[in-house]
C-alpha cells in the first residue's frame, strides 16, 4: 500500500512555483558539494574518481516507490517539478563549448545560494516559534508564567499565595501585605515569570491578585500540581492554565514527543491531513516524516503548519525512518483549546498534557504460556524498591483473585513478569497495578501452541443444498450465523448459533431443518462473534464469493459472503501450455489493469459484452497475443474495499484523480473472493467465477499465462481479521496494537492461521483457477518461509508456477521477532522467487527517490560496469545467484508512466516533440528486452501510454493541481501544454486509465505511437525467437554474453554494447547510444567479425530478418556509427557473416522496410501532421501528435556515482570487466588520453589547487560579464 512518493517541497517566488529541495538528510556541507563538484568538473578532462570516495551518504536508506499509497483519497497535493532534484552522491555535468571549470564553479556557486536558501526555508518550517532561554527552574520551586500582568503599576498589586507553597502570604505578612510585588515579576517572551518555593509533593497552589490597598483584582485561582515532574505552569490574560508554552500562531500546532530511551535517532512524524505542507509532499513514505531536531522541556518536537487554522484536523504516526518501526495512525482536530499534544514511545494516545504522557501505567498484559504472564509498564521505576507482589492483582472473569507464584521486574524492557498456574480457569483474565488494569490478552506464540489447527475452513456447500460453516476463532465467547436472502442481501433470513470444539473452531450445519431451505446456493451470510458482551458483524475470511458490495453505502462495515460451489462452476480449465517456455527467464509479462483495457469509449462499438470486465478483456485478447506475450498479470482481482460494484457499468468519462469510482485493487478485503467490479453482474455471486475462469481459459487458449497480482501485505482495514480474532492475526507491537501499513494491518504470516491464509489462498487460486503465476505487492513485508512454503504448493499443483514480488527492504514483523523477509536479500537462497529490480529502473530512467532526474535515457550518462551487470540480471542491490531471481522492467502501475517521467526528465513537452520522447522509449523498451532475467512491461508501454490530465481548464498552471500529479516544465521553465500528469491513476477517471486502442493501432492518427508499438513488438519476438537473451543459469550468462568495450566509450557513459550467444553458436550484438549526437564504436579485439553481421534492428524496425537498408545505423568493417538516440542489433555467425536461415525464429510481423507507418516529413524534423480527435475524448487530446522540429541537443553530463541501495552487495557476485573475454588495452581507458583508468585518490593540495583553479577561472568569467 504499499507507491508508491516524491520528495516535494513547494514555495511561492517571484509569481512562479518553484521546487524546492531540502538538504537536511544530507551528511554533507556546501563545501563539500563544491569540492565534489571541482573534482568532477568533467569525465573528458579529468582521471575518474572513485564513486565510493566521493559518494554522498544518505541519512535514510530508500525502500520503494511501492510504499505508494495506493487506496483512494480526497486530498489534492500540488506539485510542481520545475528544478530536478540532484540524486544523492552525483554531481551532474552540462556540456559547454566554453571551459569545463568555468562553468562547473558558476553551477558550484549557485548551488550555494540554493543550499543557503533551501537551509533557510528548512528552518522556518522546523522551527517557527523562537523561544527565549531562561534560567533553569532550581529544585523545589514552581514557575508561574503570566501572559499579561493586570493593567497598572505593577508595584502597586501582589500576588497571593497559599496552598502547598512553602511560605504561604498570610505567613510573610497580613492582608494585604504579605503578597509578594509583581514589580518582582521577570520577563520573558511569554511575557513574566514568577518562581516559588513549593512543599515537597506539592498538589496545589492557590493565589489571587490583589492590590496594596486589599483591593481583589482577580478571583481565587488553584494550579492544580497534578504530576511530580511537573514544576511550570503557562497562565493567559483569562487566567486560563496551560501546562505548556501555548502557540500564539493559531496555524501552527505544535507535535511534542518523548522516548523513554532518549535515542531519537531514526524517529520522525509523518503527517498528512489539513496542514501546509504534507509528509508525502517532502518525500516518499517514509522519507517524508518531519525529523524530530529541536530540543524542548518535554523531549523533542515538530512545529506543523495548519491549512485550515484553528478549525484544522490533522493526522499522524511515528515512524522510524531507519527501522520501519511505527505506531498507529493518531488524529487531532481541537486547535482551539490545545497548541501542543504530547507523545510518549509508540503510545497511541494523543496527549494533551505532557504530563499523562508520562504516568507509570499499565501498557500491556499478555500471556506467553500457560504458566506466564508478562505486564508491559510505561515505566518500573516506581516499584524497583518495593515489594512488587504487593502491587499487582491477576482475577478471573468471575472475579476471582488468581494465586501468583513469582514476579520478576526487567528494568531494561519495563516488564514485570508474573509467574503462576494459569489452566486452571476459563474465561479472560484481568492484571491490575494501583487504579490501572487491563485485560491479559493471549500471545500469538500461545495461541499457535494451543489453537493451530490444518482443518476446513469456509463454507462447504454440499450437492444437497446443505451447508457446512468452520470458523476459527478460539477466544469468541459465542458466535452467530446471520442468513440473508439471495434475492435481497439486505434482509435477514434468520440466526443460527454454532459450537465451539477444542481446536477453536466454530462448526455449524445448515439444512433444511435449520432455515426452512431446500438448498443454500446462492444465499449470503455474516459472522456475529460475541466478546466482551459486545457483537460484531464480521465477513468470512474463506469466502468464496460475495455479495455485491459498496463502501459508500450508510453503515457498510464489510461484504457479505456467498454460499457458492466453485468447482461446479464455469468451463473446466487447465494449465498454460506455452509454446517455448521451458524456465522463468522465458517469460515476458505484460501488466493490464481489467477495466483500463476495454474502457476506452472509441472501441464501445466494437464490443459485445460490457467495457471494463472480464467478458470484455476476452474480446481484445487477439491483441496481447499478436504482441507476443508469454504471460498476463492482471492487477488485483480479488474483491477490494473501495468500490461500489452496482455501478461498474457507469463510463467515467471526465477528467479527474480523485473521489471515482475506480480501483488498482489494493485495498482488499477478500483472499478468496473475486471483486464484483469486473463482472456484468455484480449481484450473482455466481456470474463473476464463470466470467473469471472464461477469461483464464480463453487466455490460455492463445498460449499465454495468467499471473494475479495478490496484496497479503496489508487489508483494507485492521478490523477485518481483528474482529475475527483480537490480537492474532497480524504482526504486532510489544503491547500487542497490530502494525498496520496504508490504513489497514499487516498480515502476520508468521503466525500459524495467517500463514494459512495466505498459502490457502495461493492453493485455492491455482487448483480452482488454474492460474499461472502471482505477484506479490511488497513481498518485502513478508517472511521468506511463507512465501517459500506458497510456492512449493503452488508449483507441486503447476510446475511452470511464476512467482515474483516486490522484495523492498520493508519488513517489521512483529516487535523482537527476527527473521528472513522475502526480500532482495532472500534471493540466493530460493530458486523460485523472483523480485523486481529497481537498480536498472532506476539507472535508465529514474525512480523510487530520483524520479525525474537524468538518466541512461534522458541524458544522465551511468557507470558502464553498473550497467552492464544489470543487463546480465546481477544488480548490486540483489543477492541473486540466477539471472532468473531479476524480474527486468522500468514501468509498472506506480508513478509516472515510462513516456511520462521521460518527458518530465529531459523537459520537453510531447506536443512538440514527441519524436525524441518515443526514440527514448523504444531504446528503453529494447534494453529490458535483451537483458539477461525475466522481461516485464506494464500495458501501453509498447506504444508510449501518457496520463495527461488534459481537461481544459488545466491546459496551463492553476492555483490547485489535480490530485497525484506531476507538474512539468520545459528546459526555460514554463508549464508544458497541459502541465499536469497524474503519477498514481489508482482514483483517477477512465479518461486517464484507459488502454488508447487508437495510439496502439491507428496509424493515420498516431504514426509515431504506432511505430513505437511495432517496435516493440518486433522485440518481444525477437527475443522469444532468440534464445540467448534469456539464459537460465549465470553460469550460462558468464559464458555467453561480453561487454563491448570500444574505445570511444568512457567509465560512464551514455552509449553501452554487448554481445549475446544463442544455443545454437549465433551471435548477436546490441549496440545503444542514448546520447543526443553521433556517436561510432570501434570493434575491439575479438569482436571483429560484427562488421560482417546483418542488422536486424535499427532505428525504426525491429524483429528478426535483415534489414537492408537500416535507419539511422552505418555499420562497416571495423567499426559502426549511431545516430543520435538510436539502437541497433547485428546478428552473425561465430565466424563471421550472416546466420543461415536468418536465425533461431520465424519473423514476427512487424512493419518492414517497406511497411514502416509513415511519419511526415524527416524523422529527425517531422512536421506536423494534421491534428486527429478521437470520438467521445476531448479534441485537444491529439494536440500531442503535433511533431515540430526537434532541437538539436549537446550530450547530456554524467551520473556516474553509485546510488545508495536497498539490500547488501557481494561483490563477488559482479562480473568484473576486466576478467571478460574482450581486448584489455581498451578496458578503462580515458578518451582521448590512452592513459590506463585509475581509481584516483586526491590530496589535500590537489583540492586546493582544482578549487583554486575553478575559483580564478568564475573571478575571470564574472569580470568578463561585468
């Protein structure tokens, strides 16, 4: 839940929005940038420093743009991208024909005033309030502070006192003379202080204000001292107390927080609701939480400015940025009598004293065995000297004093644990300490111990119409079957009481002698589970289907179940049978969201089944199957919470990201249920599992698989498997609250019944559904053992099972509980699992953390060595061992689609050149598609898919940007036509989400879309055809594929080329040059036979017949030559010349030399075509195939620092470059230098010199200006 967020900060300056960047995060100075920045000036003039010595260490270790948030919400966050972040630990360079140093200490220098004003801003928004030192209270005296002192002399008023002050007025003197002068006030920014001498455990104080003359000035006035520690009090003109400094800001609010520990390190305030600047407009979760810097009387605190003033709701967790660990969402809406709250650890009560905060409580009471009981404390300070048998008090439900054999006291966790016979009585226990108590709650160990349990579970709908229902819910005191109709899901049939047995499961019966029914089909049901004395409504968690469901409807808590038989119905499947797809790495995966691929209104009339479900998906089928895909991933499927299915048939065709009715899906609410979204019927139960099963089997009768995308990582909401069984299912705290993520709670797949939920769900899918293949979201949050344990019973029903997931580094598990999480780290230790590498993402077109930030694709030149190890499925964030452990993509669902970031990195609108983005796009497309792995791309990414919010009323900047988008500007800064891009459609309109079926295939409208998608195509059959782009063992990848070092190519670079062997001893070398001018490669040794290959891919075409006369590509003997943007694949024997036979496939049909679409004009300088308008879509929306002559553009600066990554690095793991079968007189060599490559390293003097050196040459510059 998850999106994936960028880093956003966005101020007002001159009448234009502007980015700005925040450097707090950063263990770097400003002289550190520029010392950086000079030892970079250029990778032309200079030896190459090593990355590791120069890289800019980050604070917080990025995780994943999949902790986007992707439920529905209503807040509308601007965001505006007008400068790109600088990538921590990269210098970037821009080409200049003017010197190098010059211009390096000019960008050095603005860098600075940057720093100096983001610092600025950075610390108006930390610290707002200033608030002046005073001398410290000594001990034993109470500080009064006054607002306002009464209007007059002060010498002519007292004030006094009586109650637990040490010396009472009526003692220093009589009425009114003993009043102590408030000429004797001190002031202070508040205004005045008075400090008095209190008695020891002081509880009052009483004063009033009087006058010289006995006159009462005010009323009689009580502090009541109601904690220990307190020893201040803040008094207002109305004599109203605060037992804090109160803001006098009525926008600000100040969030104060206390660790019993005192280690702040990590910890920092996520926030989002009515205020300012939201956490997810700093950065990505969690990224974005305010640190807690400033030191206060009560630990430490964050200044949080409000939108909404005093009328503000605001909410908020803690987080540690370093550990993941987190509370409990927290909110606070009640400005008007509080300035400051008060947090205390992970205590999920907002505080408005910061003294409750601090009360030594009972926090938790859970029993670990049947002889044990430990009591989590706020603090055991208190009872380290007494007598701790004395204190606490364990009863029964009956009320009955429970004998305690020991108690011991753990200072360092503040446990107390209780030691005793606990078997002998039924029912809960209650622990109490003083006035504190609280109910012992049964640890998940205990129950696993006591309740574990492999039965039936569900409900089994049997030939003769009766049902039998298994619930397991060990600590239910009475559990109810409510029945209602199947023709009105509204009304209840009747209640029917099941039984408990010894293992905690619920058992009930129902036939005709129960409810009068002669069969069940078809009739839905909830659960009433009774604790406490209090019932609650709660949904099957085996359900097999659902009622039609609607969030929104008044008083929806949950779905109702369906009593369905699966098995009997829908056609009778089977497995894929794929053509060639022996291992993993055969795969090419195509991501499709159901409803995004039919509800584009232009095919309405081409179809027969209704847009935007499973029925319609079948009638567009022939597409996906001609783009030669092995495998469909659908986004999730199962049922999800936000949604209202009754009116799924409704287009939503206006422009808008925010409050629709659309879903990506992961909100669920179900394992075993299909979402009614996606069926013609949502109110017959029935109708959605035959719809399901049609598309799986018309799927697979084109020869492809059918992978779901599964969401165990977090529900809709915490109370769905709370209210079945309190404190069990999900991973927890210390004190037992579960840990949630995204609004909902994390599946504790280390418990038994939740392990079992989701290993029975994975069965269920694949023995019932005869799916191919799951996708987990953020598989990271899971331990390893249970994904394992699903694969292996997966793959025992489907040997050719595909799993793969999001391995971030994001797992809490619950409190104190190590083990391995299904992560990057996990790879070399399964051979079934795969996960997604961000590092090639991120090295070709930005990512999680650098979004928008040139790269391989858009100008940002990467470490060749880096590069080519991920090519080859070796990423250095992964502990593969198996290119088949890297799923290989750069686009998914989350974010900016591929055409959108590439747009938003080299600031170039589409409307004007959409040429160059799509010449980007093919070139990234290409590379994820020879890369060494499994292949991934998300729908429309073949053809250039954008999320342009094209509504008219945003056809340039507006005050309030649409929700979830992006902001773009041009090179000069100004807003592209149609500024904003929506970067997670996940509650966006089908106006933004829908699959344009005209820019994948309808060539007069959109040539240069169409090319893009032939393009791709082609590679996606070249690489089916080929079978040496998809090795299955690295030992298969060592031997057969080479880096290409030309001589020409630097240690980063924008250009990259390697070469492939297939099985049968052909070879194929791909040569890339993302670089904005010509670039030619010189064969090195041993790859001199290229020069005697056929092209097979060029500019324009891709597949596998020779292209005769290539676009753009000039290959002769000894060397080739590139044009600008431009890829190419040469195929040849081992021993030169062309292949026999043309290679390993047969050629997909894709345009050819002749059959290329036409694109007006020069391809390097097309002209507009006339504009076409699509039926039922807003005319301006082909503005975009407006193709205007392209710039010519200078290379782009390098990127060639290391990122900071997500998992450990062996580095043995790497292919070292050195030790490839290629010429060693090229490796390393710097242009233009022949000097061999070296990993510098820098004195002091050289520093000195370089700096000095840069500095002159600015001094001279800015003379020459002036």
């Amino acid at each position: 839940m998850v999106s994936h967020r960028n880093k956003k900060l966005l101020m007002e300056k001159s009448g234009q929005k502007v980015h700005k960047f925040g450097l707090k995060k950063l263990k770097v100075g400003v002289v550190s940038v520029a010392m950086t920045a000079g030892i970079l000036v250029s990778h032309n003039t200079l030896l190459q420093v090593n990355a590791e010595e120069l890289v800019v260490e980050s604070t917080v270790e990025l995780v994943s743009d999949e902790a986007v948030e992707e439920l529905p919400q209503v807040e509308a966050p601007v965001e505006d991208l007008t400068e790109a972040p600088v990538e921590e630990g990269i210098v970037e360079e821009e080409p200049s024909e003017e010197s190098p140093i010059e211009e390096s200490t000019e960008e050095i220098a603005e860098s600075e005033e940057s720093v100096e004003e983001t610092l600025t801003e950075e610390s108006e928004t930390v610290s707002t309030l200033s608030v002046a030192t005073l001398p410290e209270i000594a001990e034993g005296d109470f500080r009064l502070h006054f607002d306002e002192l009464p209007e007059g002399d002060p010498s002519s008023m007292g004030l006094w006192m009586w109650g637990d002050v040490e010396t009472p007025s009526d003692q220093l003197g009589g009425w009114p003379n003993g009043a102590t002068n408030l000429s004797e006030f001190l002031e202070s920014e508040y205004g005045y202080y008075l400090d008095v001498a209190v008695k020891d455990n002081a509880q009052i104080i009483n004063y009033l204000i009087n006058t010289v003359t006995g006159n009462n000035v005010t009323e009689d006035q009580a502090v009541q001292i109601a904690h220990s520690d307190m020893n201040q009090v803040w008094i207002n003109e109305e004599y109203e107390q605060h037992l804090y400094e109160p803001l006098e800001n009525d926008s600000l609010i100040r969030i104060n927080y206390e660790r019993e520990d005192g280690d702040y390190e990590g910890w920092g305030l996520w926030i989002w609701g009515e205020v300012d600047e939201a956490s997810e407009d700093l950065a990505s979760w969690p990224d974005g939480a305010f640190d807690f810097v400033n030191e206060g009387p009560f630990g430490r605190y964050v200044d949080v400015h409000l939108s909404n003033g005093l009328d503000s709701s605001i909410q908020f967790l803690l987080v540690n940025k370093l550990t993941g660990e987190q509370s409990g969402d927290m909110t606070f809406s009640d400005r008007a009598e509080d300035s400051q709250v008060f947090l205390r650890d992970l205590d999920p009560t907002v505080h408005t004293s910061p003294y409750a905060a601090g009360e030594e409580r009972l926090t938790d009471a859970e029993m670990v065995a049947k002889d044990q009981i430990i009591v989590s404390l706020s603090s055991v300070s208190a009872i380290m000297d007494g007598n701790p048998s004395e204190l606490f008090t364990l009863t029964d439900s009956d009320g009955n004093v429970i004998p305690l054999e020991n108690i011991e006291i753990d200072e360092e966790t503040n446990q107390v644990i209780i030691s005793g016979d606990f078997s002998g009585t039924s029912g809960q226990y209650t622990v109490s300490y003083g006035e504190n108590s609280t109910t012992v709650r049964s640890s998940w160990r205990l129950m696993d111990d006591l309740y574990a349990y492999d039965g039936d579970l569900g409900s089994q709908l049997y030939e003769d119409g009766t049902v039998e229902m298994n619930l397991w819910a060990p600590t239910a005191e009475a559990i109810r079957v409510v029945l209602y109709d199947k023709n009105n899901q509204d009304e209840v049939l009747g209640t029917y009481d099941m039984a408990r047995n010894d293992t905690g499961v619920w058992n009930l019966l129902l036939d005709e002698d129960a409810t009068g029914l002669g069969s069940h089909q078809g009739y839905y049901y909830h659960y009433e589970i009774t604790r406490d004395g209090e019932s609650v409504l709660a949904l099957d968690p085996y359900a097999k289907s659902l009622a039609a469901w609607n969030n929104l409807e008044p008083g929806a808590h949950v779905a109702k179940a369906a009593i369905v038989d699966p098995s009997t119905i829908g056609p009778e499947l089977d497995y894929a049978n794929i053509p060639g797809y022996t291992k993993r790495e055969d795969a090419i995966i195509y991501e499709v969201h159901v409803r995004d691929f039919t509800s584009d209104p232009s095919i309405s009339e081409e179809l027969t089944s209704q847009f935007g479900t499973f029925s319609s998906f079948v009638e567009r089928l022939d597409y996906l199957q001609d783009l030669g895909v092995t495998h469909i991933q659908l986004l999730p499927v199962m049922s999800y919470f936000y949604a209202n299915e009754f009116e799924n048939g409704k287009r939503e065709l206006d422009w808008s990201a925010s409050e629709n009715n659309y879903n990506w899906g992961y909100d669920p609410q179900s394992y075993f249920a299909l979402t009614g979204m996606y069926s013609e019927n949502p109110q017959d139960p029935e109708q959605r599992i035959a719809e399901f099963k049609n598309l799986v089997n018309e799927i697979h009768k084109r020869d492809m698989g059918v992978i779901l995308d599964v969401v165990f990582n977090h529900t809709a909401r915490t109370s769905l498997f709370e209210d079945l069984e309190p404190n069990y299912y999900h991973f927890m705290d210390k004190d037992g609250t579960p840990r949630e993520s995204f609004g909902g709670g994390r599946l504790g797949t280390t418990h038994h019944m939740s392990r079992r939920v989701l290993v029975d769900s994975i069965k269920y899918w694949v023995d019932e559904f005869k799916v191919d293949g799951f996708r987990f979201d953020m598989m990271g949050d899971h331990d390893a053992e249970a994904v394992q344990m699903a694969y292996d019973k997966a793959a025992k029903l489907n040997p050719n099972i595909l799993m793969l997931g999001e391995g971030w580094i994001t797992f809490t598990g619950d409190e104190d509980d190590s083990r391995q999480p299904a992560d990057q780290s996990w790879m070399n230790q399964t051979d079934g699992v795969a996960v997604f590498s961000d590092e090639i993402r991120n090295m070709l077109k930005s990512g999680f953390g650098s979004e928008g930030q040139p790269k391989f694709l858009t100008r940002g030149a990467q470490v060749l060595e880096d590069m080519f190890n991920n090519i080859i499925g070796l990423p250095s964030n992964v502990n593969a061992d198996d290119s088949g452990d890297i799923i290989q993509y750069i686009a998914a669902h989350d974010n900016l689609t591929l055409h959108d970031v590439i747009a938003q990195s080299i600031k170039k609108d589409p409307a004007k050149y959409a040429q160059e983005i799509h010449q980007r796009i093919r070139l990234g497309n290409l590379m994820i598609l020879t890369s060494q792995g499994t292949a991934f791309i998300h729908a429309g990414q073949e053809f250039g898919r954008t999320k342009q919010f094209r509504h008219e009323d945003y056809i340039t900047t507006v005050d309030e940007a649409p929700y979830k988008t992006t902001y773009l500007v041009d090179e000069d800064g100004n807003p592209f036509e149609y500024p904003y891009f929506v970067h997670d459609s996940y509650d966006a309109t089908d106006m933004i989400n829908k699959l344009n079926w005209n820019m994948a295939l309808n060539e007069e409208m959109y040539p240069i879309h169409t090319q893009t998608q032939a393009y791709t195509k082609g590679l996606i059959h070249l690489r089916r055809a080929v079978d040496g782009f998809r090795w299955g063992t690295q030992e298969e990848v060592e031997e057969n594929i080479r880096f290409i070092n030309a001589p020409e190519m630097s240690g980063a670079d924008l250009v990259v080329a390697y070469e492939v062997t297939d099985s049968q001893g052909n070879r194929y070398a791909v040569f890339i040059n993302s670089d904005e001018s010509d670039r030619e490669f010189t064969f090195p040794e041993g790859f001199e036979v290229i020069g005697t290959g056929e092209v097979i891919v060029d500019g324009l075409t891709a597949g596998t017949e020779a292209i005769l006369n290539p676009e753009g590509v000039v290959l002769n003997d000894g060397s080739i030559t590139l044009s600008p943007l431009t890829a190419t694949i040469i195929r040849y024997a081992a021993d030169g010349g062309p292949v026999e036979g043309g290679g390993d496939g047969e050629t997909p049909e894709v345009p050819g030399e002749n059959e290329i679409p036409e694109t007006p004009g020069n391809p390097e300088n097309p002209e507009p075509p006339e504009t076409p308008t699509e039926p039922d879509e807003d005319p301006s929306e082909s503005d975009e195939n407006e193709i205007p002559e392209d710039e010519t553009q200078q290379p782009g600066g390098s990127d060639d620092t290391e990122e900071e990554t997500e998992g450990g690095v062996d580095e043995e793991r790497s292919i070292d470059l050195e030790n490839t079968d290629v010429d060693q007189s090229s490796v390393g060599l710097l242009p233009a230098t022949g000097e061999d490559k070296q990993y510098a390293i820098f004195s002091a003097t050289a520093l000195a010199v370089l700096s000095g050196v840069g500095l002159i040459a600015s001094t001279r510059k800015k003379e020459e200006v002036e």
